[in-house]
C-alpha cells in the first residue's frame, strides 16, 4: 500500500471507541504497522518535550526503539539536556506525527531507565561508527569546533580498532510508562477524530471520545 492508498483510505475511515482495541498498546501497534505498510518515511521518529522542575519545557526529536506493555523506550546521553531533565522530573511527552496518513499519536507518561543489559544489548547491535560517535560526543556540551568532534571519533576507534567501543555508563535507554495516550485522526472540514485511554489504578485503560 502506498501513501496516497493509505491516505484516501484513512480519510474515507471513522475513528471511533467501536473500531479501537480496548488496550492502546495493541491499537498503537495496529497504526505503527500500518504506517510502515504505507511506507510512511521514518514512522519511529517522535518529539519527546521534557521540562525542568520548575517548569520550563524543550522538545527534540528521537527515534523509538522498541515497545510494548511497560512503555515506550528511546536511547539517549544521560548527560545530556533530556538526560538531565528527566533524571530531576521524570515525566514526559511523546508525539508522533505521521501526515501522510493523516495521524498522530500522543503519550504522557512517568519515565525511567531500563537496565543496563538492556542498554548493552541494544548499544552492541548498532553500527560500530554509530557506537564511537556516541562515545566521543559530549552531547548537548558547548564545543570549539566540528574538528574536534572528529578528532575525538579518531582517537576512539584508533583506541578501539575491532569489535569497537563498548557502551559508556553515561548513555543508555529510558522507557516511557504511558498514563495517557491519544490516537488523533484527520477528519473533513476539521471535525477530526480524538480517542484517548486514561491508565486507571488497577492497570485497565479508559477509552474517550475528546472533542476536536
């Protein structure tokens, strides 16, 4: 299915509580996979805002990395700025943008770290480039020049000439624990579509109907 199939297919659609699973992991999975079938560029891409303790917000983009029952994990420097923010308020906000199918997917939640086997596993599968940049950069520092980010690159896999670096402590995986997720659908004349699932204490969801 190409985009445009996807996307006459998904404007003629009603988005509804009736045609949604009652758990919103299973119902994020069915419109993930049916972004990758429409050949949406990138649909693991998502904006992650975090904020400060007293508030004040920033929002980057990253790369979702795996899901399913406890959260949403993404991979980052601890050191850096999101790194930092989340380790003094641990809470965050996922968005995911998909416009060729006319969607978005949003996701509140409490965050922590996955261990570091985790962290291991998914450091030792990437590209051994991808591995010696994520040891030399400082990320979110202040630096002099680009020829330094590069030079620091050399000296790691000149110190590293084989499997490559291992993972560094500072860098590692966070997982979103959603508390509130929304499945937005682009609707005609701006009528669209909004379903969103509250956690409740007992691990059940309760599914919504907002208005647009």
């Amino acid at each position: 299915m190409n985009y445009r199939s996807a996307l006459n297919w998904d404007l003629a659609s009603k988005l509804d509580i009736s045609n949604t699973n009652p758990d919103p992991i299973r119902q994020f999975q069915n419109w993930y996979r049916a972004a990758e079938r429409a050949s949406v560029p990138e649909p693991e891409a998502m904006s992650i805002a975090t904020a400060t303790p007293d508030g004040k917000p920033s929002s980057r983009m990253v790369l979702l990395r795996g899901w399913g029952e406890k959260g949403f994990v993404f991979y980052t420097n601890y050191t850096s700025r999101k790194g930092r923010e989340l380790g003094s308020n641990a809470h965050a906000a996922l968005l995911f943008w998909w416009p060729e199918m006319r969607r978005q997917i949003r996701i509140t939640g409490k965050v922590k770290k996955v261990t570091g086997e985790e962290s291991d596993r998914y450091f030792n599968q990437r590209p051994k480039e991808h591995r010696i940049n994520t040891c030399a950069s400082p990320q979110s520092s202040v630096v002099a020049s680009r020829e330094d980010l590069e030079a620091w690159a050399a000296a790691i896999q000149k110190m590293h000439p084989g499997e490559g670096p291992p993972r560094p402590k500072h860098w590692g995986g966070f997982r979103v624990e959603p508390q509130e997720i929304e499945f937005w659908q682009q609707g005609a004349h701006r009528l669209h579509d909004r379903i969103r699932y509250r956690s409740k204490k007992d691990g059940t969801w309760i599914r919504e109907r907002l208005a647009p």
